[in-house]
C-alpha cells in the first residue's frame, strides 16, 4: 500500500497542531518550574491560630526555699516539711534506705527517742500511696505524732481535716482527711502500707477501711486518687497503730 504525501494545506495544519500543543505544555509546566513565592503581608488562618498555653510553672515559695535549703544542709536526707493548717501536727519529713534510722534519731540526726517524721524507703514522690511514720509520745501529747489522737474524735475533723507537704519550694501538694481508724497488727484485709494498689485488692481494702473507720468523714478514696499515710502507735496497745488517710486535692 503506497503512503499518501500531505498537501501543502495539511502541512500547515499540521504545523500549527504541533505548535499549539507545545505551548499547551510549556503553560502547564510553568507551576513547576516558577519561583517561591514570597510571604505574604496578609498572615494565613493557620498563621493567626493562638498556640496551646505552655503550662504555668508552680510559683516558687521563696520563703521556703531557704528553709529547704538550710534544712538539708544540716542533713541530705530531709525531704521537705509536713503541716497540718490548723497546727496539730508540724513535722519535718525525712526518708533514708530503712524505716529504722529515724525511730531513734532526729531530723537533724542527732540522738533522740522521740525520732523523727519519716517516709517509707520504698516511698517515692510519684506512688499512689505515701507512707509517712512518726513516733506516738507518751509524756508529751503535743510531739511528733502524738496529737494524731485528737482526730479520733469527729468534733475534731472539720479543723484539722487539711495537710500540707512541701516536697520542695515548688512543691507544695496539699490533702484532706478520708479516713481515722485502727489498724490491728497482722490484719489481711487493713493493708495500708502498699505503696501501689490493683485495682481489686483496692477494693477489698478500701471496704475494710470504710468498715473500721472513727466515723464518716464526708471524703472518700478512689484508685484514681494519690494519698498518704500517716501511722502511729497507740496509747498502751501495742497490738494497735492509729492510721490516717488523706487524698491530695490539688
């Protein structure tokens, strides 16, 4: 079959063809190739959109910052301080490798019966549960945690129901009062010493508090909560320790 040869007409048409398309091509290729564009003056939404809020620090307690300090030159050990508001109960905390140390020796480790306000070693500041121990003195009801037997008695609760710890001049943690009862030595169900709770054995616990509890205080524990522990003996029962709970509520 012999090819057909284009007629100087369809030459033309062709060529123009051919043309149009490579400047349909140079056209779309433009975007490809033109420069950046320069910022604009007028910012975009995204520009303008208000950034999240960094989180405020805790104001530093300047007060307490040089007590802390001076504190803890006289002993590395010392971790802060532990306050009732309404004065009960005004102790300086301290945490060693033991719940030994600080039954015979002061905060500021001298030598005394009366010890010192301590945490549990196995303790840290992060737990669910701190153990806070300190001696019940029997010729002075005013030291260490003697006066914890005030809070037996519910006419007692509403004035001293708020605690205070400094952890250091910008941490200050503050609890409420949950629960007073008596914890008898060997107890299965009154575990209050476990640093960290599941969520059943909390349940079983937290049942045999409520059960044992002075009376209701209007405040109650959840496993969503952080607590202390404060623990103590008990005048002339030796088989007894006073405990109170207090839940962190800032």
């Amino acid at each position: 079959m012999k090819n057909k040869k284009l007629t100087k007409t369809g030459k033309i048409i062709a060529a123009l063809i051919a043309a149009a398309l490579i400047i349909t091509a140079i056209w779309m290729a433009g975007p490809l190739f033109s420069p950046k564009p320069t910022a604009s003056a007028e910012p975009t939404a995204e520009e303008t959109a208000t950034p999240s809020p960094t989180p405020t620090a805790t104001p530093e307690d300047t007060s307490f910052a040089k007590e802390y300090n001076d504190n803890k030159q006289i002993n590395p050990e010392y971790i802060g301080k532990l306050e009732f508001e309404s004065g009960l109960v005004v102790q300086n905390l301290t945490q060693t490798s033991d719940n030994e140390k600080y039954l015979n020796t002061a905060w500021d480790t001298t030598v005394n019966n009366e010890g010192a306000a301590f945490m549990d070693y196995r303790n840290t500041l992060s737990d669910q549960n701190m153990i806070i121990y300190g001696h019940y003195v029997y010729y002075d009801g005013t030291k260490m945690f003697t006066p914890l037997e005030n809070l037996m008695d519910q006419n007692n609760y509403e004035a001293n129901k708020y605690i205070d710890i400094s952890f250091s001049s910008t941490d200050k943690r503050k609890y409420v009062i949950t629960d007073v009862f008596y914890y008898q030595m060997q107890s299965e169900t009154l575990k209050y010493y476990k640093v960290n709770y599941d969520s059943d054995f909390f349940a079983q616990y937290y049942s045999a508090v409520k059960e044992a509890d002075f009376y209701d205080t209007g405040e109650t524990l959840t496993m969503n909560d952080h607590w202390i522990s404060l623990q103590t003996c008990v005048r002339n029962h030796d088989e007894l320790r006073e405990i109170v709970l207090a839940k962190q509520v800032n």
